[in-house]
C-alpha cells in the first residue's frame, strides 16, 4: 500500500469499526448525510455501517463531500463520496482504503504493497465499534500543528478541561498541594482534581510517574512524534483502572511514514529570555506487510528571570520564574504481518532532559541553584491475532521507566547540598480478546474480555550535608480482570419513529494491589439518537486512585515534644505532659474513590452543513482522598480533628508505631535538647499523617462547536471549545466546613474558553485563537481583591509549496507562530498573606512567558 500515515486516524477513525468478517459487504444502510468535510462525510459512514474506513490525513484534509441520502453498501456510499475527488478506495481485508487514483498516485513515489492496514483504537473503550458514550476531545496532527506548541506542556495548556494546578514549569515558586517543589516537568490535571487523578497514556498503555509517583511528566513525551492525542473528560476506571478519576489522555504516536522529514524552528520571548531551538528528523518506511519510523528531536529553552517581567518586582532578579532546559528524545516504531491473520509490533521511546533553576529562600539572601536530570524510557510489543468469526486476540508487554536525578546548592554562608535520586518503573502485561457474540436485529452484540498483571516499583534516595539521609523503597503487584459489552437495540436496520439508534454499554473491572487492597468499577452507558443529525449519550461511573507507593512506604518521622507547643487544653494534658507527633506516610491509607455523571449531546443540524455542536454535562463526587488531615494551628482546639488525636495512647501500640518510623527525634529537655522521651512518658498522640479524609465534589459543563466552511477558493474552519465549571468544593474532613475553593487564587475558575478561525487556500494556511480566562476573587486576607480575567491571542501562518513549485522548493513548509500577540500581562496578584515576596501572578491560572514569537522550516524528503 502506498504512504498511509496514521494521521488518517486522527481525521476519520474515531470511529472504531467492526472487523470485516463480521461486516456484510452486501448490507444497504439509510444515509442521510449534509454535505461536509470529507474526513467527517467517511467518519459517518464508518460509524454507521461498522466497516473499517482508512485514509491518509493529507489525503482528505481541506476536501469537502457532498450531500449523501438514500439506501447504499458501505462501498457504495464511500464510491459517491469520492466522486470527483481524484481518489478511490480498495478493498483490504475487509477495510476500505482511502488512495490516489491512478493519474494522482503516478505523481507519488512507489510505496507499500496492498495488504498493509491499520487497527483502530478508541480511547475509553476496549471494544471496536463501540462509540463513546462519554466526551472525548481529540486533538489530531494537524491541530497541534496549528497552535505551535514545540513541547507538550505547551499543547495541553491550550485544553480548556485542564487546570494548570499540580506540577508545571511555573509552579515551583507555589506552595500547591498537588506538587512538590522538587518536582520538576509538567503533568495534566484535568476538572482541577489534581494530576494523580488523571491517567496519561501512550499508546494505550501506563507511563512510569515521575518524582514521587505523584503525576506522569508529559514535558518528556516529544510532539513531534505525536500522531494525535484523545482526552476522555469522564471517570474509566472501570476500562483502565486506577488514576482514570478526572479522565483520561492518550498521546497517540506516529508509526507510518514514507521518505525524511526535517523540523527545524527558534523563538523567543519579546520581553526578554525564554529563547527557544527545536529541531527533530523523521525517517520512516513502508512494505510488503509492514512499516518502521525511527525519529529524533533536540529541544532547548533558556530560562525567563523575574528581572525580565515587571509585575514580579517583589522577587530577587535573578529567581527564574521559568527554568533553563535542554532535552533530547528518540522514538522507534517496527510493524510487521508475520501471517496472514498474525501481526506483531514494538515501539521505544527514549528522553534525556536537564533542568536548572536559581531561586531565594525567604530565610536566606543567599541564592539556591537546583539542577535536576530526568530520564524516561519505554519499550511496549505488541502480538495481535484475527481469530475466527470476527474475534481478535491481542498480547501486549509494556516496561517503563522514570528516573530523576536532583541536586540543590547554596554556596556561601551555611553551605547546602541535597541530592535526591527518585526511581520509577512498570512491568505489565496484557491479554486481550473482543470479537461479535450474538447477532440481533439491530446489528451483533460485542463483548471484550481482558486481564492485567503489573508490577509496580518506587525508590526514593535522600542525602543532605546537613540533615539525615533517608531511602524509601516500594514495590507492589496489581492483578487486573475486566470485561466490556455493547449491545445495539436500534439501527438503521430497525429503526422507528424517535429512535434512530439506541446502544447500551456497560464495562467492569476488577484490580487488586498487593498492598492496599482491591476495588471493583463498573461503568453504564447509552447512546440514543432520536432524529438524524442529533445524539444524546448518558454514563454512570466509579472510578479510583491506588495510594502512590510514597504514600504507604511507612516512611513516616516520630518527634517528642511538649504538649503545651500546641495549646492542648490543661484539662486534658497536665503541664509537663509529652505529646509525640507523627507526620508523613501511613502504611494504612486506602484508595480514593469517585462517582462520575456525565449527559451530552452531538448535534450536526442540516441548515449548517459541516457544524457540529457538542455539549457535555459532569459530576464528580471524589471521597477518600489521601491528605494531610490540616495545619496545626487548625487541629489543635478543633472538634472536627478529634479522630487524629488521642489522649489515652495505648503504650504497646506506641511502641510499635515508634519502632516503624524513620526517623525520631525529641525535643522535651531544655532548651528543646534531648529529654530522652519514651513510649511510656506520652500523654498525648497528634497523627498527622496521611490518612482518608478529604473530599470535592465538583460539576460543570463543557461546550464545543465547530463549523467548516468554504467561501470560493478559500476554507475555513471554526471551533470553539469552552468549560464552565459550576461547583468545585473541598472538605478536609466530614465534620470539617466546606471550602468553596472555586474562582479563588491557584485554584479552577468557572470560566475557560479558545476559540479559534483557521483559513486554507491553496498552500496557504493561517489561524487566529482567542483564550480566556475568567475573573476571580483573591479572599486570602481579610479585604478580599478582584482578580480581572486574563485575555490572549494567538496566532500562525504558513505556505506549503505544491507540485508546481522549483523542484529544490518542493515538499518544504514555511511557518511562522506568535503566541499572546498583545503581550497580555497576567493579572496581578497579592503576595501570599504573612509573606513580603510573592510572584506577583497566578501561575496556575496565568503566565510570565509574554508575547512568543517563532518561525519554522519543515521539509519533507
């Protein structure tokens, strides 16, 4: 087969089909299809009629199809919509196949035979054909080229769904709870539940987390190996288990490519610092049966000091409010048919990355430099076989690894060395079946049956010149059994009045951890479509998050201390009364747990032909979550924190506790020495470890729409995509009030929103996006401020030259970016109460970066 890319995927085949012996080559189906772009016209059909359609992106894009009504084959409707296009299709194995027609394809060099093809795999379910009964964003190739993102950190901060709270290039100068301030990269956090609450995925498959098992850095994934990437925004853990709480993304990596292509591209800030330099090489092949892509991509960008950035004046000039990176990553995909029904695959990543940052402690005018290293890598195959009657069994092997290397110094004065080596690794494997199980009259009930062994392992190595060197070493089993069902009541094959379609699916699994335990998720969905052009879906879900291995290492500190330090009642605790206080992980914690409501609606109305309107209705109910029970200054006197204090401690269990702990210190003697404290001289028990207790429960709505349309020779392409988040409440504790911690400083706000205008005409393409970021109310002091909301645009340009350009020009792209053309600065924001530094911004809701401008030269070879 000729160059098949799988950007075909991105464009078309969302639509996960049913196989070709279970699809009827001879079956008429009802279309009734409004003329609209030819990618979303073969989208249709595909989902319609459960056959396999494949075409290359660079095929189809900017092609519009015409309108299609009445009764055809799958053939036939595909063959009316090529009309005129200079295409065809072929028939592989039971796909159809998208391709030149002999005058375009003699222009084209000679490429894969005919028995080449591509499985399609939707993200948020385990069966082909089965369509999402929950909102799935997609983000194809072409996508993410018009935003000009060089790295992934850049591409998700443009998802309106996610919050920047968590782990980013700009938070470290943030107290968050969901981040370390030795955590380094960038992770996803979507519906603002935190990065541990969203599953990151590559190819379908886990990534080994960084730092301390807290979040996935996406910043080490390179994008211009990215194919296309899925974001599930609903619960599936009952599909994938664990950490699928927020949802779910899939980065989808490039595996087909015929000939070289070179990137090069530079940027800078125009304020100052943040010079970028990408550069990236792709060669790939295709044959008889199978296909390779090898690529590789260099990334630098220099740091941005406060120094630069006027509204940080409250910070030492040299503080980077961005740090200095350089990062090289490797990619290589093999594919191959080794029979006729079996194929096998095996794709590798590689990623080396170095960071350094300067910032000031507000304790010391000394300056602290931290230089951190990271290495991630994975090696994932792939054994998949067409069985019989339409069933395919699948095996897939999966090893990745997260490694990161930290020093922090401070010369002069006290000198300060601490080195940190964090360790992360994934062993899994998987076994996969799903085929057709009992024809009805609506169409075949399909089932997919699945188990999961993973073994999980985490090490954490701590030295310090001037405190004790610490390991915190894990290791745990996670067995895994789900199953997956879909089962249509209505289709075209019997269709009424009302009820065009009707689907009902439903998915469970079962995973348990050697550790802490087990969970069982089911999950409950119904697509209807009750006039062409408009579906309503519905899904009912739990969800759950498995404790990091840091959280239960029983890496927890014991200090002695006078009870009188924490204003413990007289009555309760004598003067002279010992309370030993613990803080850190707790070997007891058990998995957080969520209850996910979600109602949409996709809606493709005949008077706009090509629009499409999707809304999306949510409710998350989060529980259990694993968190420090609160500040002492709030514990102590407080009713609602009475379960973490005890004052009639049980001394064997005391001493056991003791015994387990990393380290002990005692500060009972005078002048806080040593005053040789034991189990038996404690009165009092402050447990301020790790424990579930905290709760949100949130619930918005998410609005998307686009449209495209042609005015002559030029197209267009509108989209908007919008979240407005209704509730989002926090509760430390049951007896605890709740904190309403929507529209506050670092936290989601109600409203986010890009909208965008994408032009095309011949090799010309342009696009202008808008993102806001609503208002809020900074109420950390006792006069609470506004917070005005935070407007940017963006915008690109390029030229592709055609066939008709010098033949040194021919296959070269030209692109130029600017990102925040008006060089918006963030909205100002008080320092932190207590405080005399501060940021001056909100970098979860904001950025320093400023205007961004790029230029990019892209030539295929």
């Amino acid at each position: 087969m000729r160059k098949l890319q799988s950007a075909a995927v991105s464009a078309l085949l969302l639509a996960a089909s049913a196989t070709a012996a279970n699809a009827q080559p001879k079956d008429q189906f009802v279309f009734d299809l409004p003329a609209e772009t030819l990618s979303q016209a073969l989208r249709d059909v595909a989902l319609r009629t459960g056959r396999n359609v494949i075409a290359p992106d660079e095929l189809v894009q900017s092609r519009q199809a015409p309108a299609l009504s009445g009764n055809f084959t799958a053939e036939e409707a595909v063959a009316r919509l090529l009309v005129g296009t200079g295409l065809r299709y072929r028939l592989v194995e039971g796909a159809l196949v998208v391709e030149r027609g002999p005058s375009a394809a003699a222009t084209n060099a000679a490429g894969a035979p005919d028995t080449d093809r591509q499985e399609i795999v939707v993200t948020g379910t385990h069966v082909r054909g089965a369509p999402p009964t929950s909102q799935v964003i997609v983000l194809t190739r072409k996508d993410i080229e018009r935003t000009g993102a060089t790295s992934v950190d850049e591409l998700i901060r443009t998802v309106p769904q996610n919050s920047q709270g968590g782990v980013n290039k700009e938070n470290f100068l943030v107290a968050l709870p969901d981040a370390d301030p030795t955590d380094h990269g960038a992770g996803i956090n979507l519906r603002g539940l935190g990065q541990r609450a969203t599953l990151v995925l590559l190819n379908g498959r886990r990534l080994a987390p960084s730092s301390h098992g807290s979040f996935v850095d996406v910043s080490m994934i390179p994008i211009s190996a990215i194919e296309r990437v899925e974001i599930l925004t609903d619960g599936a853990s009952a599909i994938y288990g664990s950490d699928a709480v927020g949802g779910v993304v899939n980065f989808v990596l490039r595996d087909r490519f015929d000939g070289l292509e070179t990137t090069l591209q530079t940027g800078t800030t125009t304020d100052g610092g943040g010079t970028e330099y990408l550069l990236s090489q792709a060669a790939g092949g295709t044959w008889k049966g199978g296909h390779a892509l090898v690529a590789y991509e260099f990334r630098q960008e220099d740091e941005i000091r406060a120094a630069r950035r006027p509204f940080t004046i409250n910070l030492r000039p040299d503080t980077y409010l961005l740090p200095r990176e350089r990062k090289h990553s490797v990619l290589g995909t093999l594919e191959q048919e080794l029979a006729r029904e079996l194929r096998a695959g095996i794709t590798a990543t590689f990623a080396h990355r170095t960071t350094d940052r300067t910032l000031f402690q507000s304790i010391s005018p000394l300056p602290v430099g931290v230089d951190a290293k990271a290495t991630a890598g994975t090696v994932s195959g792939e054994l998949s076989y067409n069985l019989p009657h339409g069933w395919l069994a699948r095996l897939d092997g999966n090893y990745a690894l997260s490694k990161t290397n930290e020093r922090t110094t401070q010369p002069g004065g006290i000198p300060l060395v601490n080195a940190r080596d964090v360790r992360n690794s994934i062993v899994e494997g998987e076994l996969h079946l799903d085929g057709p199980l009992l024809d009805l009259p609506a169409g075949a009930i399909r089932l997919a049956l699945g188990g999961d062994l993973r073994s999980e392992d985490y090490r954490d190595q701590f030295q310090s010149s001037t405190f004790r060197p610490t390991i915190k070493a894990a290791r745990r089993t996670v067995t895994s059994a789900y199953g997956e069902i879909l089962v249509p009541i209505f289709s075209n094959a019997n269709r009424h009045p009302g009820v065009e379609l009707l689907q009902l699916s439903a998915a469970a699994r079962y995973d348990h951890y050697s550790r802490t335990g087990s969970s069982f998720d089911p999950k409950i969905g119904l697509l209807w479509s009750p006039v062409a052009g408009l579906k309503l879906r519905g899904s009912y879900s739990t969800s759950f998050r498995a404790p990091l291995l840091s959280e239960v290492t029983g890496a927890y500190n014991a200090i002695y201390e006078p009870a009188h330090f924490f204003y413990i009642d007289p009555t309760q605790a004598p003067p002279g009364s010992i309370l030993l206080f613990l803080q850190g992980s707790n070997p007891d914690v058990k998995p957080e747990t969520s209850r996910n409501w979600s109602l949409g609606a996709d809606w493709t109305p005949e008077f706009a032909q090509g629009l499409k309107l999707t809304f999306n209705y949510y409710s998350i109910r989060y529980s259990n979550r694993i968190a420090l029970p609160a500040p002492l200054v709030i514990v102590i006197g407080n009713p609602a924190f009475s379960p973490i204090i005890d004052f009639d401690p049980d001394v064997t269990a005391l001493t056991q506790i003791v015994a387990g702990a990393q380290s002990v210190s005692d500060f009972t003697g005078p002048g806080f020495s040593n005053g040789g404290a034991t189990p038996a001289d404690v009165n009092v028990v402050l447990d301020d470890r790790l424990t579930n207790t905290a709760f949100t429960s949130t619930r918005g709505f998410d609005l998307t729409a686009r449209y495209p349309f042609s005015l002559g020779s030029n197209h267009f392409l509108a989209d908007i995509n919008l979240n407005h988040i209704i509730q989002f409440d926090n509760q430390l504790t049951s007896a605890s009030p709740i904190i309403h911690a929507l529209d506050t400083p670092y936290e989601p706000l109600s409203w986010r929103a890009r909208a965008g205008l994408s032009w095309s005409r011949s090799g010309w393409n342009g696009s202008v996006f808008v993102n806001y970021a609503g208002s809020y109310s900074d109420n950390r002091a006792v006069q609470v401020r506004h917070v005005r909301p935070w407007t940017t645009v963006d915008a690109n340009l390029s030229y592709q030259f055609g066939a008709n350009s010098p033949r040194w020009l021919r296959g070269t792209k030209l692109s130029a970016f600017a990102e925040n053309i008006f060089d918006a600065d963030p909205p100002a924001l008080a320092a932190d109460p207590g405080s005399s530094t501060g940021l001056g911004y909100d970098p979860v809701n904001a950025s320093a970066r400023g205007r961004f401008v790029a230029i990019q030269l892209r030539r295929s070879w």
